[in-house]
C-alpha cells in the first residue's frame, strides 16, 4: 500500500439552506490497493481508513464532524428540537422488579441520568435503596451496566460493564448485603454473563489483544473459565477451550440448583450446539447433546431431572421439549409443546410455562402446565410486546408492556385468575390518544405479503404528502415489535408517519422467514423494503420526496443497498453504524459471526458475485443523485467497525452528483449503540431528526 497523504479541503461558509449549495467536502487520499476475487479485480481506495487509530484517519474524522457539525448547526429548528426531546425523555423508565433472596429490585431512570440505576427494597411497598448506581463509574455517563448475576446463596453480586460503548466487558464483585465491592475484577470478556457456582462463577473471555487493535482486530480462540472469589483473574481455572474452532462463541450458564453447566457453541450457523456437564459428579466430562449449528437449542429451566428446552428443531416455528438429565441427547428428547404460531420467549414462572408468540409481528402470551396443556391466554392491553419477570417456584409474577404509544408499563400479573393491575405507569409529556396505530399487508417484488405497522397523528390525510420515517432490520431472525420511543413524538406531532417494516430475514413468522432473508435469498430483504416506500406511495400516504430510510447495523446495510439500488425512491437516507463493505465484513473482530446470514466473499465465485452485487460500497456510481444522507458511526464500535461507513462516506461523497449532503456524523467514546448515555442519545437523535425533517422540507412547530 502506498503511503498516505491526506490533503483537507477547506469548509464552504453557506448562507442559504444548506441543501441549496453543493457542499464541499474534506478531500480523502486514495491509494492503489486492489484485492482480487476469483480472478476479478476490486480496487479499494479507502482502504486506508481501516486504520481506525492512524494520526491520518483521526485527522480525516476531525475533519469530517467539522463538515457535518456546520451543516446540522445552521438547521433552523435544531436547538429547539433537542429542546422538546430533552423535555420527552425527562421521564421515569422503571424495569419490571425481579425477586431474589426475598427482595426486590429494579432499574430506574428518573428521567435525563445517563445510565439507569438499580434500586432493592425489601417488600413491593417497602423503601427503595440504590444497589448500583453506573453513574458514579465515570464522569461523563459512558460506563454502561451490562448485567447484574447474584450468586445462588445470595451473599455474592456479579455485574459487567462496558466503556464508550464497546463489546469489551469487565467484571466486578460486591457484597449483596453491604454493598462492598470486593477485589476481584475480570478483563477482557466479552459476550458473557457470570454463571454461579459455589463460591465462583463462569464467565467467557479472550486473549488479551494488541495494544492499538483492541477494537478492529478479529476475535478468535474464545475460552471459558472458572473466577473463584478472592482469586487474581491469573489463576482462574481454563474450563473449556475449542482450538479446532478459534472463530466460534463458547458461553456458559447454570441451572438454579447448580446441578447442571450448560455450555452454547455458536458462531458458525443459525444457531448453536449444547453441552451439558453434571457438576455433581465430580470430573464429569461435557456431555455434546446437538451437533447441527443451524438449529437454535436453549435451555428454559431444570426441574428435577427434567430439563426443559426451546428450540426450533424439526419446527421453524419452535417448539419446547423435554429432556432427561440421564438421557440428555437430542434423540432421546421429548416434545412437549408443539409447534404452532412463532414462539419468540419461554420462562417457568410459578411452576407453569409463560410463552409468548409472535403473530403477525405483535406479541401474544398463554400461559401452560408443565405437562405442555394450554392453561390460559393472557389477554395484554394492545397490540405490542410484553416482557415478563418472575421465579419458577414463586407465584408473584409481573409483565412488562410496550407498544408505539404506550411507553413501558409494569403490570401484576395473577396466574390464578388470569387477570392484572397496573403496578407501575410513566407519564410522558404527549397525549397518546392524538395518535393511532394501524398494521397493513403489502406484496414485495416476488408477491410474499409483508407486514408494516404505521403509527401517526388521527387526524392525517392521505393526500400523498405526508413525511415518511421508514424503519426496518431484516436479518439475523431479529424481529421488529411494537415498542414506544419519545424520540419519534416530535415527527409524529408535526405531521410525520413512523412506518415500521417486518421484512424478511427476521423471525416474525419463524426460520423460515429468516432464512428468506440470507446468503443468496439477501435480495429479497431489499425488496421487501423498497415495496414498502412504492405501497406507501401508491395509497396515498406520500410520496418519494417525503421518505426517510432509516436503519442500524444490518439495518444500515438495509439503507445503504437501497439508496444504491433505489437513489430516485427516497429524498434522505440515515445509514447507521451499517455494515457497508460485504467483500470484508468477515476480516474484523466478530464479523466471520455474520457469514450464517451472508455468506462471504471467499465462499464461492457465485457468493462473491452475489455479494459484490448489492454491497453499499461497491454500488455507489459516480454521477448519480444519491438522497441527503448522513451516515452515523463511533469511535468505540467494536461490532460493525467505524472503517464499514468510513470508506462509504468517502465513496459516496466523491461520486455524488447534485446538492444533497452526504455527511457522516463519527461520535466519540460511543459504540455499536447499546449503554450510550442519555446525553449522547439526546444529541444525536437531535441531529438524526433535525437531518431528516430539514431535508423532507418540514417545518416544524415546538
């Protein structure tokens, strides 16, 4: 490669609505780097700017917020638009109380903290305490609280955090009783949770990496150990390593009674094999009970020598079974609950089977005995997405509800009667009842009919010019619920259309649709998304100057092959944190994880072909009128890395013929998304929508 030589351009002072004048953009060094696929030459030009810690790259990014904060500050309305956010977030969010060892606790934010705080009280009406509080782990709010495992006895409390963001996890240990935090502390784990056992737990973790690499090198030879409290991490015992395999996931958990260590390998299909080893039997080997990684095998709970376990085995749509602990292989399991509707969530709760089933995108919950007989439905509030919390052998059982307009409610639920109260309600600053939600059913491109929910105001007309913020993921057998979120009120208030599409590739009507939606079927996802924006259009909801795709992740994939395949269809396009270069998504950290839904460039000619086909980055076209775009990534993000929308944006900003901006928006100390601070998720939601609503021509009234 050759050595890099960056020349900045300087800024364009505008004074005008920056739409009308053709930016000028920061100039980004080329080199002649060029890989070849099957005898096919690629160039990669940017390639340079994988180098996420180079002093070139850092200078490029300084440059390029420059751009993008100038722009975003001349948006008229911005500052009261983070203004009237700021005013809807500052609400009370309480989780769901979760009872352990005859207390309670839950997370609370009590409006505009960065990271919620976990609270305990003794009884439901007794006085909350602070039992952690992630806020005072850092001055800025960018350590997140990742998860919290009490020890089975109780004396032990096990939680993991994240800094700016990334998948990186340590973990700590206090005192449940007093609150003390004790010396022990884990480094370098990641995709983990701590399981109990005794005076000890299990946890997952890497090899340290290489100083300077932390966050792009890829993440192999994942191990399992054994943390003995009081012990440095030094002398943690190795329990399980797979050197065969160095690029696959290994995770542990324990059943409550610390009978049984369940082992997950995962990372090289759809789903995942699972070992078991009885830890009553001293030196017991793990027992491998699957051996199909394109099966989804979860263990629910252990009662007895039953193990009761979901999975999509022999039903795309999933079902549960049983099976013995002294005949644990998958050919000796028995099914319980047959296949029906999508199972998406199955607990035992009060020694009865709670699960919850999507259909038709929107969650339903029946309650049934362990002997797999339906008991009961549980009726919810509306369509939307429940959550429930409760023990296996403890009656008291809460639920937790969301759908577009209703935030998060907690309800008491009483199995016995099968009816609920409201335990525990937010109030917002907006008046739900303004604003209506309907599901339509569209035919993508291939006639399969697509579910899309659409939430606005009761009064819109449908006059063909209505903004539109179109939102979908398709892919990894994630579904889209409903779920509220104040960041949209604002839209919403001014006239906008929040559409939500359940396109394929998720798990909304189980594998079968997910499996739609990979490798070389990827096409369809596109399509699906894209006959969203045309329905939308031909009912008269809008029209192509009005749309917003939205997206993160493998939803940012979604956005940026659609502006490339459809640039005449949308006016603003917000690729976020995407997955834009599919020839080398699988060369960083965890990104070979994603060849069960993609497939790779080195699998076959026709799988390169196939890929380099609808790839964001190798699809742009010089010449072509791209919508306004502004691209979002982070400095931290150790899951989709920074490099995917840096070579994008460079590309797209090069080869973008007309006025739209083609920004990108690099935030600091963040990652992929999850534990980002209130104040940061402010700031951006402000620019995302401020971007979004200036460049759909709104003008919007705070």
């Amino acid at each position: 490669m050759k050595k890099v030589t960056l020349l900045m351009s300087g800024i364009m002072v505008m004074s005008c609505a920056p739409q009308q004048k053709k930016l000028v953009y920061p100039e980004t060094a080329k080199v002649d780097t060029v890989d070849v696929y099957f005898g096919t030459q690629v160039p990669d030009p940017y390639r340079w700017l994988e180098n996420d810690t180079s002093a070139a790259t850092t200078a490029w990014v300084e440059a390029q917020n420059k751009v993008t904060n100038e722009y975003l500050s001349q948006i008229p309305f911005r500052e009261n638009l983070l203004k009237r956010l700021t005013t809807l977030a500052d609400y009370e969010k309480i989780s769901a109380p979760i009872k352990k060892h005859g207390k309670y606790y839950f997370s609370k934010n009590d409006g505009l903290q960065n990271q919620s705080v976990f609270y305990v009280q003794d009884s439901l009406d007794g006085e909350p305490r602070v039992f952690l509080d992630p806020n005072k782990l850092s001055d800025d709010g960018t350590v997140a609280l990742t998860g919290l495992y009490f020890s089975n006895d109780g004396k032990y409390t096990a939680y993991s955090i994240s800094r700016s963001g990334s998948d990186w996890s340590e973990i700590f240990v206090m005192d449940t009783e007093s609150g003390k935090l004790l010396e022990d502390h884990i480094e370098w784990a990641k995709f983990t949770g701590a399981a109990w056992q005794g005076d000890g737990f299990y946890y997952s973790a890497y090899d340290a990496p290489a100083k300077g690499k932390e966050f792009s090198n890829v993440n192999e030879k994942h191990k399992i150990y054994y943390h003995k409290i009081g012990e440095p991490q030094s002398k943690d015992k190795l329990i399980y390593q797979n050197p065969a395999y160095p690029k696959r996931f290994y995770t542990a958990s324990t059943s409550e009674d610390e009978r049984i260590l369940f082992l997950t390998e995962s990372g090289a299909g759809r789903g995942n094999n699972l070992f078991i080893r009885d830890l009553k039997k001293p030196n017991s080997p793990f027992i491998q009970l699957t051996t199909d990684l394109d099966y989804q095998y979860y263990p629910i709970e252990v009662i007895g020598d039953q193990m009761y376990i979901y999975t999509n085995y022999g039903a795309p749509k999933n079902r549960i079974m049983v099976a013995d602990i002294n005949r644990p292989k998958l050919e000796d399991w028995k099914e319980l609950v047959p296949e029906s509707e999508a199972v998406s969530n199955a607990e035992v709760i009060g020694g009865k089977l709670f699960l919850t089933y999507d259909k038709d995108a929107s969650n339903h919950a029946y309650v049934y005995g362990l002997d797999g007989k339906q008991i009961q439905e549980i009726q919810l509030p509306s369509l939307g997405s429940v959550g429930f919390s409760g023990n296996k052998d403890d009656k008291e059982c809460f639920f937790g509800f969301t759908s577009f307009t209703i935030p998060g409610a907690t309800y008491k639920y009483d199995m016995d009667q099968n009816t609920y109260e409201l335990y525990r309600a937010p109030k917002v600053q907006f008046n739900s009842d303004d604003f209506v939600t309907e599901q339509v059913f569209f035919a993508s491109k291939d006639g399969v009919k697509i579910p899309m929910f659409l939430t606005y105001k009761k009064d819109l007309k449908k006059d063909g010019k209505n903004p539109v913020f179109l939102y979908g993921y398709g892919g990894f057998g994630i579904s889209l619920n409903p779920g509220f979120s104040a960041m949209r009120i604002p839209f919403l208030e001014n006239g906008g259309i929040y559409a939500q599409v359940n396109l394929r590739g998720g798990s909304e009507y189980g594998e079968d649709w997910h499996v739609a939606g990979t490798k070389m079927q990827k096409q369809n996802v596109f399509d699906d998304f894209i006959s969203a924006a045309e329905y939308l259009i031909d009912q008269k909801y809008t029209n192509k100057d009005k749309i917003a795709i939205v997206g993160g992740s493998n939803g940012g994939l979604l956005v940026g092959a659609c502006m490339t395949q459809r640039p005449d269809l949308f006016r603003v396009a917000i690729p976020q944190v995407g997955v834009m270069d599919m020839l080398r998504y699988h060369k960083f950290t965890i990104g070979w994880n994603w060849a069960s839904d993609y497939g790779t460039s080195e699998d076959s000619k026709e799988m390169f072909e196939y890929l380099k086909g609808y790839s964001p980055l190798h699809n742009l076209k010089p010449g072509t009128k791209y919508p306004a775009t502004l691209v979002t990534t982070a400095d931290h993000d150790d899951r989709v890395v920074p490099a995917h929308s840096f070579k994008f944006a460079a590309t797209l900003q090069a080869d973008n013929d007309g006025t739209n901006p083609t920004l990108i928006r690099i935030d600091s100390k963040a990652g992929h998304g999850a534990g980002k601070p209130m104040a940061k998720v402010l700031e951006e939601q402000a620019d995302i929508y401020g971007f979004i609503m200036y460049n759909l021509g709104m003008k919007p009234k705070f």
